[in-house]
C-alpha cells in the first residue's frame, strides 16, 4: 500500500513538470549570452507569428522582419516572447530587438 502511495505521487509530480505552462504561458526570455554587456539601443523592432487551432499559422518572427520594422540597422539585443493559450490552441512568438 505504502508504495502504491509513492508511485501515485511521483506520477502526480512528473505531470505537473509535464503540463506546466500549458493552459496559459506569458515569457519572455533573452536571446542573447553576454548579458555584462547588454546595451539595448534607441530603438525596439518586433516581428511576430501566429498559430490557431493546431492548423493554421502566419507571420514572419525572424530576425529581418523585426529589425525592419523597428528601422534598426545595428542589432544590440535580441529578446524572444512567448504568449500560449490552452495547450497551443492560440500560440503567438515575437522576436523584439532593440537597437540603433
């Protein structure tokens, strides 16, 4: 019985690593390494793409876009967001560079 109990539990705690994040998820994380020398720049450029439903996906997250459309021609940092709603069933990825 005892170890019924153990093997319940680590059962419970291996899916609750497994499916964290999943219902919903905000983060933000850097794209870069040096982070001593991080200079951020004057100006910010995003570029993002969409996911819905499993099926369909549009936008360009990349690098270029984002640049282009923030007018940076010297990239100085690079961040990467991530917006997930129920299990990816709405995913949106956006690349934000800042610059000069």
């Amino acid at each position: 019985m005892r170890t019924r109990s153990w093997q319940v539990l680590l059962c419970g705690v291996a899916l609750a690593f497994c499916t964290s994040g999943c219902l919903y998820m905000n983060v933000r994380t850097p794209l870069d390494v040096n982070y001593d020398k991080t200079e951020l720049g004057a100006k910010e450029g995003r570029a993002s793409s969409t996911s819905v439903l499993w099926l369909l996906a549009w936008g360009d997250a990349g690098t270029k876009a984002a640049a282009q459309n923030g007018g940076i021609t010297v990239i100085r940092h690079a961040d990467r967001d991530v917006f997930l709603l129920g299990f990816g069933l709405f995913t949106r990825v956006t690349t934000v560079l800042y610059g000069d």
